[in-house]
C-alpha cells in the first residue's frame, strides 16, 4: 500500500513534466557562432579551420519576424538602451554586451553576451560597428557582416563588420 502511495506521485510528476516540455530558441550568440563556422569553414586542400573570406546575413542568425536589431557595448547604460529601443526593459547592471531584437511596435528579445573589457577570450562575438558616442548600432534584416576570426592566448573569437549598414 505505501509503495502505490508513492508510485502514484511520481508518475504524475512525471506526466505533468512532459506535458509542460516547450522548445526554447537558441541563444543568439550559439547560432551567430554556429552561422560563423559553417560559412567560414576552410573547404580548401589546406582544410586550415576557419578563414577570414566569408560574409554573414543577420537573417540567417535571427529566426521569426522582426525589424531590427540593436547591439550595445559594455558602456551602455539603461538609460541609453531604453532610449535607444523606445522601450523600457529591464536590463541589468552586469558588463555586457546587450543585444535587443525589435519587431514593428515591440521588443522581442533581449540577451545578454559576457565582456571582458581586458582581452577577447574564447567565443567573444563582438560587432565592430558600434557608435562611440550612442554605445549602440542598429541593423535591419538585409545586414550582412565580413567575419574576422582571430586567436589569442584565451582561444578564438569574431569580430563583425558591416559591409551595407546605413
């Protein structure tokens, strides 16, 4: 009798698990590095990695419907992104590079990728567009970036730049 009386919790904790399972995006930074390395995949003979020729559309990174994209340097202050997006979000205080997704009248996403203002370490995607003054650049879906794939003591990172920005 007290094995059937904790049988039946689990089982239904385990239906109710299952029931609740939805599908989560991949994180924008994931897909903009897995883009990365499928379109600057060295096909050569030299088969030497990864290759600096290879251009990339932000609507091969960004699934769904949306307008454009805001990406924010580490010195973007809340103030500045809210502004900047003509929404309020709650973005944190952290050192990060933000990056905001907006569709016609709203935000759709908001991520966060880590910064580290001293080096570029292992899987940095930084773009290099960024506006000194604003702290933030904006793209449409027809953005395309030149890739430069670079190495140092921590490992590999992308730096991406524009090549039809407005």
């Amino acid at each position: 009798m007290i094995r059937n009386a904790i049988a039946l919790p689990v089982i239904g904790f385990l239906v109710c698990s299952c029931a609740n399972t939805r599908t989560v995006d991949v994180k924008i930074k994931d897909k903009l590095i897995s883009v990365i390395r499928e379109e600057c995949r060295d096909t050569s003979s030299s088969n030497t990695g990864l290759h600096n020729e290879c251009v990339i559309n932000l609507n091969t990174v960004i699934d769904g419907t949306w307008k454009e994209t805001y990406v924010f340097s580490p010195a973007a202050t809340n103030e500045e992104i809210n502004e900047a997006i003509g929404s309020k979000i709650a973005a944190s205080d952290k050192i990060t590079r933000k990056v905001v997704v907006r569709g016609d009248n709203e935000v759709l996403r908001y991520e966060e990728f880590n910064a580290n203002l001293e080096e570029f370490v292992d899987h940095d995607v930084v773009f290099d567009d960024i506006d000194p003054i604003t702290h933030h650049a904006v793209f449409d879906r027809d953005s395309a970036f030149q890739v430069e794939v670079n190495t140092n003591k921590n490992g590999t990172f992308y730096r991406l730049k524009c090549v039809n920005c407005r």
